[in-house]
C-alpha cells in the first residue's frame, strides 16, 4: 500500500540512499542470519593448494622440507607424512540490485520492499561469498573488490545503499570467468532485457537472474473502482472493476517471467524467482548452492 | 388538546420535496476511485478496455444516505413534541411571563414553555399576544396580538432582568388592553410565574380569572435560594439563607468572592427537607473578611442568589483628627504611628481637618491627645457624635489639663501616676474583661504596664461606662453612647508614653473588636442626607447573578433612590461617586411574599411536567451516525478497510491489549495490604498514609515493597508487605515507620492531628516526602506549601538541615547523600538531637527527593521509575538511604554509641 519513492532525480536517490542506509543495520544482520544458518562451510575448491582447511596428509616425498612435515600425524607410525590442505583460488563474484523505483515497493506494510529483500539476498551471498576467500563487487559502485570476511561491510553497505543503474551493469561486469547474480523483478520485460543480457553473455560471465516479486504482483487481488499509478505516479491506468482484471492480469505476469526464465536458460544460465511474502532461505540456498557447485568446481 | 408534534420552522419541510432529485443524483454518482500504486502496470496497459465501466452505488447505500437527508431535513424544520395537557388551543392564548430575577435560574426552561405554546396556538391558528411583567420602557408596553414568528423573535432574544416584576403594572397594562385588544375575547391564559408575590399578585390573579380561562407555571422552588441578609460577627461572617419552597433537600455550597471573582472561602450548607431557612456563618479572619466582594451561592443563576458588598461594610474608614503633633519631629514615637500601625491593616485611615466643612466625616473618628479644638471644629465633632458617629478618644496630658463634655464620664483633672519612683503603687496591668464588655474573652493577661492614666470621676452607674478596667479596680477604657452615636476613651496615651498598651498584640484586638461597631449600612448612615453626591453605577448585576458592566441606561442614584428597590433605572449592582460606594443587592427594601394560594379554577402547575420535547438534536445525532455508517460503507467498497488478519492496525490493537493486561496487572500485585493493627504486631511493616490519589499510593505501595525486599535480601529485617494507613481512621501507634507522600495542601481533622502528634511523641516515625525535588518550596519562596499547611496542624519540631554526623548517615551503610528519584533536595531532621523523648532520634524526617519512586518495584521485581542520574549510582544510593532509614528506625542511636568504642576498648584493656 506504501509507495515512498516515484521520483527518479538525483536528490530523490540521495534521499533513497539514505534511507537505505538507515535499514543497513537491520538487513545486514537479517543477511548474517540466513548466511549462517543455510550454508556453513559448504565451499571447498576440493582439490589440495594453498588455503587453511586440512586436506588430507600424504606420504613426505624427498623434495619437501622438514618444516614441511607433520610430526605429530608422523609420530603415529614410521612413515612421514606432510600435511595438505585444500585449495582455495578465489574467484570474482558481481552482485547487482536493481535499484529502480519500481522496486522500492510492497503491496502490504508487514511485507519487506522488493529491494530490501534482494540486497538481504545479495548481502547474505556476500558475507558466504566472502567468508570462502572469493571477491564481490557490486557493478558501477565499488572501486575495487572485497576479498576476505574484512571486506564484508564494506561490500554489504554498497549492496544495500549503492544505486547501479543498467547500464553500468552492462559495462563494468566484464571479467571472464566471473560470475553475476542480477536481482531485479524484471519488470521492464523480455524486450528490455534481452540486449542487456546479450551484452553481457559476450563477456562470457556466467550469470544467475534472481526474480524477486510481491505476491500482489502475482495474484493481483484488487477490486472496485481503482485508479493504478506507475512507481514514479506519472502514468495513471484507471479500471472500473478492477476484479475483472485479474486472471487477464496474472496470465500476462506468468508470460512475462517465463520468457525471462527462457532467457536465461537460452544462455546456459541460472534462473532463481523468490516471492517477498516467503522465506528466503530457501532461494538463499539454492543460489549458494548453484555458485559454488554448478559454476565454480 | 392531546399531545401533538410540531414544527417551529415548517417552511423548511418543503425541502423533503427534493428528495427524488438526490435519488436521481446519488444513482449517477460513481463512488470514488480507490488510488493504488502499482508498479506492474505495464502489464495493465493492455487489459484496459474490457472493464472501464465503473460500479454505481449499491441500493442498500444510497437508502442510507435518503435517511440522512432527511433526518437532517427534519433536524433543521425544529420538531417539538409537546405533551398533552389540559388546555384548550381553540382560544385566543395570552401568556404572561415573570422575567424578574426569580426566573434567571429556570429561563431556558420558560423560553422553551413559551415557545411551545406558540407554536400549539400557530397550529391551531389562535392568534397569541405575550407580555412580559417586568417593568418596560414605555414604548414597549402595548399588549396586542401578533404572528408567532414575531412573537417566537421576542421570546428569543429576551433575557431576564435583574429586578423584580411589577404585577402592579402589568395588571394596568391589561385593564387599559382588556377593553380594546381583548375586548369580548374570550381568552386562555398562561402565566409563567416566579412563584413571588412582589405586593399585587393577588391582585393580578383575579383580573386574571376573570378575562380568562388562567392556567399558572410555576418552577419547583427548591433552588429559588435567596441570600436575604448577610451581617458580621466576631471571626467571620453570618448569611442567611432562604429559599421558595422546601419539599425536598438541597445541599449547596456558598462562597465568599473578592472584587475580582476569587474565592475566598467557601461553606457547605443542607437544607433538610421542609427547612426553608439556614444561617450559615463562615470564620475569616478579619483581612480576608475586608476583601469580600460579594457572597454567592454556588449554582444558582440568580441575582437574589448573589449578595454583593460595598467598601463601607467591609472596610471601615477611620479618620484622624489633625492636629499640630508635639512629636511630629519624631515620627515613630507618634501617637499616630501607633494608632496607624494597629489599624492599618483592616481600615483606611484619613486625616480629617474638622475646621474644612468639605470634609466627609467618616464612620469612626478618632481624636489623639491633640488639645482643645477650636469652637467650630468642637461643635461640628459633637454633632457628629449626636448624628450616630462613633468617636475613639485616647487620654494624654493635655486631656488630662483641660477636659471637655466629649467624654463617656467625667474625667479627674490631673493625671495618675504609677509606680515612679515616689509613686505608691507598682505599674497596673489588665483585670479580666467582664462579659458585658465588647473585649469580653481577649486573652487579658498581656503585661501593659499601665505607668500614667487619666482617672474617672467616681459618681454612680460609673461601672456601666468601663469596658476594660485595671487590676486595681479603676477604668482603661470607657464608652457611652452619645445621641445616636458612641465615645469610647482610652485612658491613656495612643503612644507608649503612659503604658505598654500600644505596644501589646491586645491593642490591636481591642481596636478590631471596636470597628465593627462603628460599621453600618451605607444607607442607613445616608438617611440622613450626610451624602451629597449621586452616585453612578460602576458594575451592574445581572439576573443570573454575574457583574457586568453597565449599558450606560441607568440614571445617577440619588438620596431619595436608596432606600427603594431596585428598578431597570437603578439596578442593583456597585454604584460609587468619588467618596463612598454602595452595594444595592435585588432583595433590598423588597418586601418579598410567598406566592398567594390561588382559586380552585386556576391550574397551578410545575413548569417542569410541562417541559415540551425537541429532538432536533436527536435527529441529528442519527444523521451523524449514518454519516459514519456511510463513510464505513465506502470504504468496505473502495477495499480500504484494513486487512484484520495481518495488518499494522490488528497489530497494534493487540499491542494495546497486551500493554493494558501488562498495565493492569502491574497495578495489582504492589497493592499494600488493608491496615490491620494486628497484622502490623505480629510482623514488621512499613508503612505510608494514602493520600487518596490512586497513582501516588501505588507508588508508594510499590515502594515500600521495593524496600522491604531489599531490606530482606541484605539486612536482618524481614518486613512482610507495607501497609496503607489511613490517617482519620486507622490506628498509628502500632506504626514503627510511616511514609507520608506529601504532593498537596491537606486538611486534617482535629482528630487525626492529634493521633499525629501522639505517633510522635511516642516514638513514630514520620518521613515525609514533598516528592518534588524541592521544587515547589522554591518556587514558593522557601517553605513547600504544603509543609506549611501541615505545620500549622500538627506539632513540629524544629527542624533543621541533616547535619554530617548524623546517625542516618552511617547507620547501616556509610552515605552521605539521601537521593530517591531527585538527589539534591536537602534533608531535614528534628533540630534537638538530645531534647526530645527519644533518646536523641528524629521523629521526623523531611525531605523531597520521591524515594518512593526510586525504591518501586513491581511484583517482578523491575524498577518502576527512572531516576535523575543527578548523581552516580542513584537508585543504589537511594536503596542504601533506604536502609539505613529503617535501621534508624528500628535501633535507633545504636550507632551513635559506637563513636565510644575506642574508648570503651581503652577502658577493657586497663
């Protein structure tokens, strides 16, 4: 029912960054929280190298130094035995929030606005991301990336406060073999996004599409005479019975996220939807999962 | 007729012929469009065709809103519902109505009478001719019919006057109409009565009787309360009280005011079923007495209900005679310095130049020892004694030399002397005042030390003259009355010359008892033609009572007005002219009679079973209702009605809930236990006076809790719950420690001071807490007020600032500071730490930090209260202070005797 922002302009986004930041505290924690409980140590690059975990032990071959032997697995028997640990390279992780007016909105005061819910997302990805020694950067906001669990703020304020727009998505995720998780609710449609998306698949990034929605948006339970304004109020849809809109309506929001989800699959990519009335453990989950073993092993 | 609805605006029926039109409308209007923010709405963009036709109002809405319009219709048309009575509407109506200040009280109640009539003689199309009994102007006077609308006007915008009805008028008024305008009428009357007789209602009923058919409204008289006189006493004031009719009891309240409407103070008063009369004296002390203003009885919009008062009754004026003072190079030991000193404060005191014949004797004169006055001024000053005034003289040398006639006995030429040294006798003090003496029960054992006096010739029936006499028999003060006036001669000197008199607090007691003897109604002291100027009025009464400014129609009062009632011309209220002022209240001179009995063929009926109903008002009550019903209605429609199941508004509700079961629930368990003495011996309890104000005694309850169970957790005491004690009822001679929260001003019964002053003396203890952090005794200039009030109840000690070493401070904890909720009011504890019967310990400790605050606990043992943080570790602080109060309490000096120990020690070792 609440709509705060519908102005686009710069001292609106000041305004909205501030307001952001005032809700930093709270999303970072609620970010801490399903970090913690959905993934705890479930990120290994499963092979040995340089990194802290223990690995395995091995037989000591002539070329290792003696400080390289662990006398104490030694001691147990005659051999001698070096201790491996696992390898753990580290890769670069782009997150990117649409920060769109039309997702600082919810249908209902108890629901939390789209764009809180992707940076809690995007920021709990973050801290795990950061944790397992990767790098995050957030497209078009930080200067350079955060590597080490002491990065975490830093990479968390610009998540949740940063405005990146499209276009600075499309030309600062460049890197190869990156990848980018873009959490948006793709509202702009398959004809906005497909040349964004192509821009950004001839980089060679793998990217995972978070499709974060009100649940208004999906059921669409209005009724009555009801007047529906854009996000920044400038365009006015006036319906006499808004109830005879609705299976229309949900037909076409259907559609349009399906060709998103086309989108996606067409390019090889993951594609993740997450409904802000739900847990977002879950999707939490799934998008951890889908990094660090569909795209980084 | 029986009873019927009518309508006082009937033309505005017509607008219910509109209604089909806003039908019509209603059916067209669309309801609102609900706004959403939406921001899918290119997804709407296509679906837009299919369902642009909007909703029109349900059926069930738009009846609701025709009920609305026309409740509101009906409203504003002024329906009245007029109960039956006996009356016939097929006559001519004539309707008399008393607007004297007797109807003020009922007036609303008169009007609407009126009105109803009017509109049941518009009905039944009788032509009504209404006349109002007061006393007019002459344009005002012709009786005549004329069309309700007029009629409806007239009754609208009159007001009741503040004098009386002249029936004897009225009854001229309609014999001169009764051949023309009534002229072979035959009418139905309705006289609106005051239920006074003001001399021709008797008169006036039977020329009713006979013009027509007579039907008399009266208002019960039970609040027709008159305050019929009003006279000082010794200590106060006396009202008398009467009112109209006594069949049931009424209790009210009666004020003295100040000129500027303060109260300053009030009596409670019953007037017992059949009791029509009730004398109520109010004590005041003589200052506060001079500052009345008016008397009024609460709650009555009556003129009679309120009796103002003018300077002359209040506040005597005394003048001095002038004189060419042998002391005027040493001011203070003047014998007007004296005499000023002691009158100042309750009189006005001018120096009178007899020889100036312009000048207005006052009611008392006073003639220091001035010598002789020249012959003009002698004889004026003797007639105005003969004329009623009232003369103090005072003795001194020069009387004593060369005496004259103006004195209450003949005088010995020569003064006494008194213990000189060559004198015989000791200086002579007072003998007790005989009960005949106006000084009779002065306390007459001040020493004054009587050194030189002037002595009375003893001739017979001298004894009749002395109102005060010394212990050796002979006169101080003598009087006689002298035509219509009185001399009273003081013996000696207005100045410490001959005596200590008037240096002694009698003097003044004795001038005080004198004043009200001179004092009379200023017409009673004009009859006689003594005031020249007219007077002007200065604030007019009005008939319910209240002062006003005046409209500028009076006319100046002049001699002959005074002593007549008041009229429209002379109204009562303060009239002055530059030399005196004068009260004129509505009763005087009027010679008030109860309302004659009347024939057998007239109604007399109350005025209250008469009262027609308008409901107006309750028909726009139901309008508004359904506008309500309406407004929820749209919003049910428009889908704005909060989503109950999940919403900020069902959340917040059962936040409140939860808030006002937590509240509520917090408020039970500190509740103290009832005082029973019993309970108090068997175990140890705190205790603290209920002050009767919910909110302090829970936090008082609360925190003696607090402090009883830190005393459990860390001392040896184990207090059970505190208990409340009620200072007029319960017992306090079990209480070890009383509480007493001390916010207000309270007034105990004799009774309960006394109880007070026991519990101390017999080693109570009282900790009395301003609980304001001192603020209030600032802002008062030093003393709490309420202290004050208290102290002049119950006996406290002298009191003094908690000094370093004292035993509070260290017997149990070692503190030296006694914070509570505030931590910078000083303590106060019995100054005499050794005089008292208590070995030494304070009865009484008085502070204003709110301890309770600090110490309170609820029943889950969480603090209650913040405190200050004025200091660090406040509510430890206060808890400690706590402690070591009851320790104080319950062993007393026990710690004080350990400042010996070292040298008892000392003593063992030998």
């Amino acid at each position: 029912m609440i709509l705060a922002h519908n102005k686009t302009d710069n001292s609106q986004s000041f305004l909205q960054a501030t307001e952001l930041a005032k809700r930093f505290p709270a999303l970072l924690s609620e970010a801490r929280k399903i970090s913690t409980n959905a993934l705890h140590g479930a990120h290994g690059r499963r092979k040995r190298g340089n990194g802290e975990t223990f690995w395995e032990f091995r037989h000591a071959r002539a070329e290792d130094p003696a400080s390289a032997i662990d006398w104490r697995r030694s001691a147990h028997s005659d051999a001698l035995f070096v201790r491996e640990t696992e390898w753990e390279a580290s890769n670069t992780v782009y997150l990117w929030r649409d920060s769109s007016p039309e997702m600082n909105w919810r249908s209902q005061s108890y629901l939390p606005l789209k764009q809180d819910r992707a940076a809690v997302l995007l920021v709990a990805l973050s801290l795990v991301l950061l944790r397992g020694s990767e790098r995050c950067m957030v497209p078009g906001v930080s200067q350079k990336p955060g590597t080490g669990i002491g990065a975490s703020e830093r990479i968390a304020h610009e998540i949740i406060t940063g405005t990146s727009t499209a276009k600075q998505l499309t030309q600062h995720s460049r890197q190869r073999q990156a990848h980018l998780v873009i959490a948006s609710d793709f509202l702009e449609g398959e004809a906005v996004w497909k040349p964004r998306l192509d821009t950004i698949q001839q980089t060679g990034i793998s990217v995972i599409l978070l499709h974060i929605s009100d649940p208004a948006e999906e059921t669409f339970p209005f009724k009555g005479h009801t007047l529906f304004t854009s996000a920044n109020g400038r365009e006015k849809i006036d319906f006499g019975r808004a109830q005879l809109a609705q299976s229309a309506y949900v037909e076409q929001f259907f559609t349009a996220r399906d060709q998103m989800r086309q989108l996606a699959h067409n390019n090889g990519w993951m594609f993740l939807q997450h409904r802000s009335d739900q847990n977002p453990a879950p999707v939490f989950l799934a998008l951890a999962q889908s990094i660090s073993n569909g795209h980084l092993s | 007729m029986s009873a019927s609805l009518i309508f006082s605006q009937p033309i505005l029926l017509a607008a219910l012929a509109l209604l089909p039109v806003f039908w019509w409308v209603l059916r067209a209007l669309p309801p609102e469009p609900v706004l959403r923010s939406f921001p899918p709405l290119r997804l709407l963009r296509n679906l837009q065709d299919k369902t642009n036709s909007p909703q029109s109002i349900p059926l069930w809405l738009r009846l609701l809103r025709l009920l609305m319009v026309i409740a509101v219709i009906l409203a504003a048309s002024g329906p009245i519902w007029v109960p039956a009575d006996k009356t016939n509407n097929d006559k001519p109506l004539l309707l008399i109505v008393d607007d004297g200040w007797a109807s003020a009280d009922n007036w609303p109640k008169i009007k609407a009478g009126v009105l109803a009539y009017i509109a049941q003689s518009e009905v039944s199309g009788q032509p009504v001719s209404l006349i109002f009994s007061t006393k007019t102007q002459p344009g005002n006077q012709k009786i005549e019919f004329s069309s309700p609308p007029k009629l409806r006007q007239k009754i609208k915008s009159s007001e009741p006057h503040p004098f009386a009805p002249d029936h004897g008028q009225t009854s001229k008024r309609l014999k001169d109409a009764s051949t023309k305008v009534f002229a072979d009428k035959d009418l139905q009357i309705v006289w609106f009565s005051d239920g006074n007789d003001y001399g021709q209602a008797k008169q006036l009923l039977l020329q009713l009787q006979e013009i027509g058919e007579l039907q008399v409204l009266q208002a019960s008289g039970e609040r027709a309360i008159r305050i019929t006189s009003l006279h000082s006493k010794t200590g106060g004031i006396e009202i008398d009280l009467t009112r109209r009719s006594a069949n049931s009891v009424f209790s009210g309240r009666i004020f003295a005011e100040d000129q500027k409407n303060n109260i300053l103070a009030g009596k409670d008063f019953v007037l017992a079923k059949d009791q029509r009369q009730v004398t109520v004296s109010i004590q005041l002390p003589l200052e506060v007495r001079n500052r009345i203003g008016a008397v009024r009885v609460q709650g009555i919009r009556s003129a009679a209900a309120v009796h103002l008062l003018d300077q002359s009754w209040v506040r005597p004026s005394i003048g001095v005679l002038a004189a060419r003072s042998r002391n005027s190079d040493q001011p203070l030991l003047s014998e007007r310095f004296y005499l000023e000193k002691a009158l100042r404060p309750f009189a006005e005191i001018s120096e009178i130049n007899l020889d100036d014949d312009n000048e207005k004797l006052p009611q008392i004169m006073v003639w220091l020892d001035t010598g002789k006055l020249s012959q003009s001024a002698f004889a004026r000053l003797s007639q105005y004694v003969e004329d009623g005034g009232f003369l103090i003289r005072f003795a001194g040398p020069l009387l004593a030399e060369h005496q004259d006639d103006l004195t209450p006995v003949a005088l010995r030429t020569g003064g006494r002397l008194l213990g000189s040294a060559l004198g015989w006798d000791q200086p002579q003090q007072l003998a007790e005042f005989s009960d005949d003496s106006p000084f009779f029960g002065l306390d007459s054992t001040a020493l004054i030390n009587v050194k030189k006096q002037v002595l009375a010739e003893s001739v017979a029936g001298l004894s009749d003259h002395v109102w005060a006499r010394l212990t050796d028999g002979t006169p101080l003060i003598t009087s006689a009355k002298r035509g219509n006036g009185r001399i009273v001669l003081f013996h000696v000197t207005a100045s410490a010359d001959w005596s200590d008199l008037p240096l002694s607090g009698i003097f003044v007691q004795m001038l005080n008892r004198l004043l009200p003897m001179a004092t009379k109604p200023m017409s009673e002291q004009t009859t006689d033609g003594k005031l020249t100027n007219a007077l002007q009025l200065q604030m007019a009464l009005g008939a319910d009572g209240q002062l006003r400014l005046p409209d500028g129609n009076q006319d100046v009062l002049t001699i002959d007005e005074i002593a007549k009632p008041v009229s429209s011309s002379f109204p009562a209220g303060l009239w002055s002219n530059p030399q005196t002022s004068l009260a004129r209240n509505v009763l005087d001179h009027l010679n008030l009679k109860p309302f004659p009995s009347v024939p057998a063929s007239v109604q007399l009926r109350n005025l209250e079973t008469t009262k027609p109903l308008q409901f107006a008002g309750w028909l726009l009550a139901l309008a508004f209702i359904l506008l309500i019903l309406d407004n929820l209605a749209i919003m049910i429609l428009a889908g704005k009605l909060p989503n109950w199941r999940n919403s900020d508004i069902s959340k917040t509700a059962a936040t409140l809930i939860v808030f006002t079961v937590i509240i509520g629930g917090q408020s039970l368990p500190v509740k103290a236990a009832s005082f029973d003495p019993f309970a108090v011996i068997e175990q140890t309890r705190l205790a603290f006076v209920s002050t009767g104000n919910k909110e302090i005694d829970r936090l008082s309850a609360a925190g003696l809790t607090g402090l009883s169970r830190e005393l459990y957790l860390r001392t040896t005491v184990e207090p059970a719950e505190p208990v409340a004690v009620d200072l007029e009822r319960d017992d306090l001679s079990v209480i070890s420690l009383l509480y007493w929260p001390l916010i207000e001003p309270v007034t105990l019964s004799e009774q309960a001071a006394a109880q007070i002053n026991m519990y101390l003396k017999n080693g109570g203890m009282l900790v009395i807490d301003t609980q304001d952090g001192g603020l209030r005794a600032i802002s008062a200039g030093g003393v709490d007020p309420a202290l004050q009030a208290l102290s002049m109840q119950i006996d406290i000690p002298a009191i003094t600032k908690i000094p370093e070493d004292h035993v509070l401070t260290r017997a149990y904890y070692l503190i030296n500071e006694f914070p509570g909720r505030y931590a910078g009011a000083p303590l106060w504890v019995e100054a005499n730490r050794k005089g008292s019967s208590l070995d030494g310990v304070s009865s009484l400790i008085i502070g204003a930090n709110d301890w309770a605050a600090a110490w309170a606990i609820t029943k889950d043992g969480q603090e209650m209260a913040a405190v200050s943080g004025e200091i660090d570790s406040q509510r430890e602080l206060s808890r400690r202070f706590g402690i070591n109060l009851v320790m104080y309490v319950l062993a007393g000096n026990y710690k004080a005797d350990q400042v010996h120990i070292p040298a008892l020690l000392e003593r063992l070792n030998q």
